[in-house]
C-alpha cells in the first residue's frame, strides 16, 4: 500500500518546481509534450504518412499511454482532485488524451491533440518567467475590463454585417451568385474586414456601390476593437505603476520592470 508520504513526495514532483526532481519533471514533460506534436504533424503530410503509417501510429499512442498515465497521477497525488480536475490545465491535461479514444468512433479527430502544445505554456512556471506571467496577467484583465465594449462593439457589426447582407441579397439575387442572406451575409463579413475572397461578387452598379460603401465602411471600424484594448492595457499599467511604490520615499509610478526607484535610487520591492 502507497503511503502519504509517498504520495505528498509524487505531488512536489508532479505539481510542484521547488525540487529539481519537479524541475526536471515538467522540463521532460514539456519535451515529450513537443515530440508528440512533432509526430501529429508529421502524420498529415501524405508522404509521411504513407511511408511510416505504423511507426507514427505506435508512436501517437506510446504518447497517450504516457499523457493517461500521468493525469491519472495527477489526479491520484492532488490533495483536491476535483479542484484539479475543474482547473484550466486539469481540463487541458484532459482534453489532451481524449482524442486519441474519441478516434476509434470519428476518425480524424486524433488532429485534435494539437491542443497539448497549450500543455507548453506551464514553461514559465518551471523557468519562473515571472515577468511573462505578469505581462499576460495584465493582459487578460485588460481583456476582461473590456468585454463589454467589445461586445458591444460586435453586436453593433453582426448588425451591420446583417442589415447590408440583406440588402445585398435583394439588389444581386440569386442570378448574381447572392442565392441567399446567410450567404449575402458571408459576403458582407468578408467585405467588412477587407479580406476579399473573390468567391461572390456584385454584378450591377447599385450593388457594386453597396460594396464600395461595405469596404469604406470596414476601414473605419476595424480599428475600433484596437483602440478598446489598447486603452484597457493603458490603464492596467498606469494602475501596476502606481502600486510599485518605493518603502523608502513612497515614490510611485515606476516602470513594472524596474528594480530601483526613480527618485531616492533605493532598491523597489519584490514584485509580485
């Protein structure tokens, strides 16, 4: 029988950095983790494919014997498992097995095991990027705080995007390539954010001047989604600047990847 011992020591390899046995752990990880990508891609090249079919497959599944193997100590070794299990990485070190199986009833859904590259991110954890992590940090409440801007903004498109479609549909119709308003409004998404297929095209004058007015139209709000964001991230680093104050002189407004302060040259704190 395991001991709790045994188990808290699997759970400082596993889960944690501070030992070099967890250090070389999720450094192992991580290479096994990019091997096993190496393979998936590999595998979509025909040529690939067809010569070394048998070799990939036993590889793709030494793979998932490996990634099953160790979520289930994970789960085995975690003090809440069910915690785990709901966590962000839990539900990837999941959904990084499941295609494997998934395949055996919906073959070619084993392509989808391209989600444990995602599995790669814990790297900032095992090199300690803390200033990485921080500058995501900021970034994904930036994103957060700006949510209902920017779905405000997207309403305000698919709107647009549905009302022009429409009116697209009713002066090209179904002779002019425009046999629906679903499809009108494929036209109008395209048109909008400047891709341009090419695959459907207006053929009269008023249509063609609808389209002229659908381009202008998205040059003038794609930028609005940037300006959101971009002031967002503005506020969140005037917000990180202000409380990296100096324990000395209570100087604030220092750069977040300064060490010493701006003004009395003593050394700022840890940053968090």
């Amino acid at each position: 029988m395991v001991t709790l011992n045994t188990r808290q020591k699997l759970y400082q390899v596993i889960f944690g950095t501070q030992t070099k046995a967890g250090q070389y752990f999720d450094i192992v990880l991580i290479i096994t983790i990019l091997c096993s990508e190496l393979v998936l891609i590999l595998s979509s090249v025909r040529d690939v494919e067809t010569q070394y079919s048998n070799l990939l497959f036993v590889m793709e599944w030494v793979f998932t014997i490996l990634f099953t193997i160790e979520y289930i100590l994970r789960l085995y070794c975690s003090p809440k498992p069910w915690a785990y299990a709901r966590s962000f990485y839990g539900v990837i070190d999941l959904i990084a097995i499941l295609p494997s199986f998934i395949a055996f009833l919906f073959p070619g859904s084993n392509y989808l095991l391209i989600v444990r590259l995602i599995r790669v991110m814990r790297i900032f954890r095992v090199l300690k990027l803390t200033r990485f992590l921080k500058d995501s940090n900021i970034l994904l409440r930036s994103l957060l705080m700006a949510q209902r801007k920017i779905l405000v903004f997207f309403s305000t498109v698919a709107i647009l995007v549905t009302v022009l479609g429409s009116l697209l549909f009713v002066i090209e119709g179904p002779g002019n390539g425009f046999t629906s308003i679903p499809k009108s409004i494929y036209w109008a998404i395209v048109t909008i954010t400047t891709v341009g297929y090419g695959d459907i095209i207006p053929q009269t004058d008023l249509g063609k001047a609808l389209a002229a007015f659908t381009m202008l139209l998205g040059y003038s709000i794609l930028a609005v989604p940037t300006g959101i964001i971009t002031a967002e991230i503005s506020q969140e680093m005037k917000i990180q600047r202000e409380l990296l104050r100096c324990i000395n002189c209570a100087t604030g407004g220092h750069e977040t990847d300064a060490n010493f302060c701006r003004h009395c040259g003593a050394e700022l704190p840890e940053k968090v």
